[in-house]
C-alpha cells in the first residue's frame, strides 16, 4: 500500500472516531475502505499477535509407507482480549498529515516510535516517560487564523480548580501552540513533549478541545485504563476489525497517573457505540447497559485528576490572569 493510500486509511479513521465520538461534528465519512482495513488491521495486529507456533512432530519410527502425516494439533488463536485486553505501553501510530498519530487523536513524536512493523506509514510508538507540565505552567500561542473564543473558554475549565495555568508564550523552551489544519482533526500529544508541540483544532467543539487538552495535561482515553475491565465489557465483535486497537489497555502508571476512580462520565470516555460495525454498544456496563458519553464539559473526576496531579489551585488565584 502506498504511504498516501495507508495515510487516507488512517486519516479516515480519525474521521470516523471525530464522527463517533462527536456525531454533532458533521456528517461522518463512512467506513474506511475494506482492503485498507484488512491490511491495516494485519499490521496492527502483527506486533502482538502470539506467533503460530509449529506442530509438534511426532517422532515416530519409519514405516514403510502407510504412515500418515502428524495432524498439527489445533492452535486457537489468541481472541481480542488477549491481544487488546493486555496492558502494554506500545502502541501502533499511523502516518497522518505529515505526523504520527495513535488512538485516533494522540500525536507522537518521532523520539517516541519504537519499531518498525514493516510498512513505512505504520510504527509502533511508547507511552513510557510521558512528562508532565512542570509546575502546571503551560506556555501558549494560538495562531491567528484559528478562532481563540473556544480554545480560550477550554483553557479556563482546565485552569479551574487545579493549580494549572496556561501563560503567554515569551521565551520557555517548552510550549504549545494552537493551531488550526486543513483537516478535520482534534489532536493534541500526551502530556508535555518537550520544545514546540501542536494542539491541531479544526472546527472542534469545545467539548473536544477540552478533550485535547485533557491529552495535553497527560491523561490518555479512559478505556485504555489498566483497570476497565473491572466496569466496562468490550464486545470485540462488535467492534470494526481496523479499531480494536482503539481498546488496547495501558498500563496503569500511564493510565491512571492520578489514581483516580473509573469514571463513566470523562472527557475522555469513548460512547458505548464506540466504531460499533453493528450499530451495538461496543462497550458496556458489567450489567450489559449502555452508557452516556460526555461531549461537553469536565466531569468531576476529570476535575479531580487535574488536582491530583498538579495540586489544587490557591482560592485566591485568579485563572483569567494567571496570578
Ligand atoms: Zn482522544
């Protein structure tokens, strides 16, 4: 497959999970094509798929001629809960506009990407050493040809409550700028990459800037917990084949850095009809209910993990001047 035809895959996958997770977005483009998703979804698996492992011979004695051949004993296949449903720090990235993306929204930088999986446009990228923002000091421009109202009014939830404050960029090494694409993504890195680093917004809701900027502070998707399968079931075959790598499990340091409770109700909680094939729940309750995903605002854990993190803000302090 060639680099641009993999990347139209994987950017249509990003559509798709803008289209599912924010259907208010527009209209969604559809599935991805069939054979980019049987060959994406090969190469996603490949990393972590268990090895077929040859038969066992059989190490009988020469006979004349009647001897049948050993049959190979059955190899079950691992099932997608052994492959998703293990807690790794690696994921698969996908080359997309010009940058590496994982799960659908999360840029990664080149200093990150692992391995090879044996297509150009596919990596497999680490989580391990995500930074935080030092102090809960977030330096900050936004360019001018991206609307600041909305990315303004996302910043001051975040600031509230937590001892978080985005600062005019001057002179710090470290900062972020808001810029707007041609595409229609939402995505932002996973926590603090050090130099430059882009939130990409292009006619985003409010709802998924703050999204974003939940990634920018450090928290990756809810589902991708260590713990969820302690309150949510994934039905695998509910899922289109090229996303269940939107349900790998991350290990619990990266995860839950906050310690905090599971939390239904985040900013960053997929919908239960999550790349559903079907149009059924590809995540629900233990009971087997369906759940409500939250568009719109921070929940009051996500609040929590902020000020888990990086402190509470003094009562005194004032988020619109960053006193
Ligand atoms: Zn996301």
């Amino acid at each position: 497959m060639s680099r641009r035809s993999l990347g139209v895959a994987l950017a249509g996958s990003a559509v798709v999970l803008v289209a599912y997770y924010w259907p208010n977005l527009g209209s969604p483009v559809g599935s991805p094509p069939a054979a980019s998703s049987v060959r994406q979804e090969a190469a996603l698996r490949l990393p972590t798929s268990a090895p077929r492992r040859p038969a066992k011979t059989v190490n009988a004695a020469p006979s004349l001629s009647k001897a049948k051949p050993p049959i190979p004993a059955p190899s079950p296949a691992a099932t997608d809960q052994e492959v998703y449903g293990k807690p790794v720090s690696t994921l698969v990235a996908g080359w997309q506009d010009g940058r590496w993306v994982t799960q659908g929204d999360i840029l990664v930088d080149e200093s990150h990407l692992v391995s090879g999986v044996g297509d150009e446009n596919v990596r497999i990228a680490s989580l391990d050493g995500v930074q935080y923002w030092q102090h809960g000091v977030v330096p900050y421009t936004i360019d001018a040809n991206l609307d600041a109202a909305p990315v303004l009014a996302a910043i001051a939830m975040i600031e509230s409550g937590a001892q978080v404050r985005f600062i005019p960029h001057t002179d710090e090494a470290d900062y972020v700028v808001f810029r707007d694409t041609d595409a229609d993504i939402c995505q932002s890195y996973l926590g603090r990459k050090g130099g430059e680093q882009e939130v990409l917004l292009h006619h985003c809701k409010q709802g998924q800037i703050l999204h974003e900027l939940m990634h920018l502070m450090g928290f990756v998707h809810e589902q991708s917990r260590e713990d969820r399968d302690r309150y949510v079931r994934i039905a695998w075959t509910e899922i289109q084949p090229a996303y269940k790598n939107q349900f790998q499990k991350v290990p619990a340091a990266i995860s839950n850095p906050a310690h905090v409770p599971f939390d239904f109700g985040s900013i960053l909680m997929y919908p239960s009809n999550a790349f559903s094939q079907t149009g059924r729940p590809t995540m629900v309750k233990l009971d087997g209910s369906a759940f409500t995903a939250n568009r719109g605002s921070l929940s009051a854990l996500d609040k929590e993990k902020l000020v888990r993190l990086y402190g509470k803000a003094s009562p005194d302090r004032r988020p619109d001047t960053g006193a």
